[in-house]
C-alpha cells in the first residue's frame, strides 16, 4: 500500500522561521525605518550614508528571505521527484543491502550474497522475526562474488516455518579457518511504497528497504 506525503511551500511559514532565526522580517524591518524616519529631528535630519546602510541591510533581510523562500521550494521538489521514482518502482525486482528475506508459505526464497575470496566452508544460518534461529544450511565450499541459496522455508527439523519475515546471516571460512566476511543481500519483487519516513521505504511483502540501499532494479 502507498501512503502519500505532500509538501507545501508557506511563504508565511518562511517568514516566521525567519524572524526566529534572525529576529525579525523584512517587513518588521522597513515599518522600523519608517518609524525611525518619522520621529527623526527636523533640524538634524537622518544622515543619508546611514539611511543607506539600513536600506543596504533591508536589501540583504530581503535577499536572505527569498533565499530561504527558495530553497524551501526546491527542497519541496526534490522530495516529490523522489517519491514519484520511488513509486515507479512497484512491480520491480529489487536487490539491496541487508539481509532480510520474504516467505509466502510456500515458494522458496532466494538468499543471495557476496564473498570477497573463496571459502571453504559457507553456513546459512536463519532466524525468525523474534530473533530466533530456526534453520541452518552448509553449503560447502563457495567461490568468490555473487553466491544465492534458495531456502524452502522449512526448520532444522524439516517442518515448515509460517509465511512472514525472515533475516539471515553467513558465516563462511578458508581452509586455514580464517574469516572471510560476507555481504548479504535482500532481495524480491516491490508491492510497495512507504512515504511516511524522511527516506522511502520499498516494501516487499512485510519486509522494506530504503530506497538509498537499492544496488540494482530488475523489470
């Protein structure tokens, strides 16, 4: 399901953030240069390289105003273009950092990751939303890169496990037993998009990545 987030850009907003951060607005700023100009003393009228650097200070008030204004708008559309691409995405196949995994209930899932070298000895081990370890799987020997293992779904004593989220870690080995540190991948097909965060969220059944994790898209 995809829930929508609108940003609007409030130039009131703006100049309340504005008066915050510096004190006052523009506006604050031109009634006090008014106020200044009809109080002054006749006989000894403003001195005008003053009245020019106050009007110079206005300028810059209302410079670093529409600068503001401005940058809000952009940000504003930025964020927008990044929801719409996030959305394009949905009946996508996704591949990203981490290491979590989709089970229907009945399809196998695919745990893929990466070696840096060959190991002679690679174990899968699962665990269960609570954290829980609830299969292993020894796949011997792996070469260096991309390596996938399709899991059934099924526990160490061969029962099958309930449909939901599932993480995985690998744990591989030389042949002198030294470590050899994998990269996990989670890996599926979106069904949708969570906007609710400062990052999208790509949802595979109950499981999400953020958009900034995403190595490749397949069709």
């Amino acid at each position: 399901m995809v829930s929508t987030v609108t940003t609007t850009t409030d130039p009131a907003a703006a100049a309340t953030a504005m008066k915050k951060s510096l004190g006052l607005n523009k506006d604050d700023f031109m009634k006090l240069f008014i106020a200044q100009l009809q109080y002054q003393d006749p006989l000894k009228p403003q001195d005008p390289s003053a009245m020019l650097d106050q009007l110079s200070q206005l300028s810059l008030v209302e410079q670093s105003y529409n600068n503001n204004t401005t940058m809000s708008s952009l940000l504003a559309a930025q964020n927008n273009s990044i929801s719409l691409t996030a959305v394009s995405f949905i009946g996508r196949d996704v591949k990203a950092n981490g290491n979590t995994t989709t089970f229907d209930g009945s399809t196998s899932s695919s745990l893929e990751f990466n070696l840096p070298s060959s190991a002679a000895s690679t174990q899968i081990t699962i665990k269960n939303s609570s954290g829980n370890a609830v299969g292993t799987a020894d796949l011997g020997s792996c070469n260096a890169g991309d390596n996938s293992f399709a899991w059934d779904g099924r526990d160490s004593s061969g029962a099958l496990l309930p449909a939901g989220a599932y993480t995985f870690t690998v744990t591989a080995k030389t042949s002198s037993g030294s470590a050899v540190t994998a990269t996990t991948y989670t890996t599926g097909k979106i069904d949708g998009v969570d906007l609710s965060g400062s990052v999208p969220q790509l949802t595979i059944g109950p499981t999400s990545v953020a958009l900034s994790d995403v190595i490749s898209l397949g069709v």
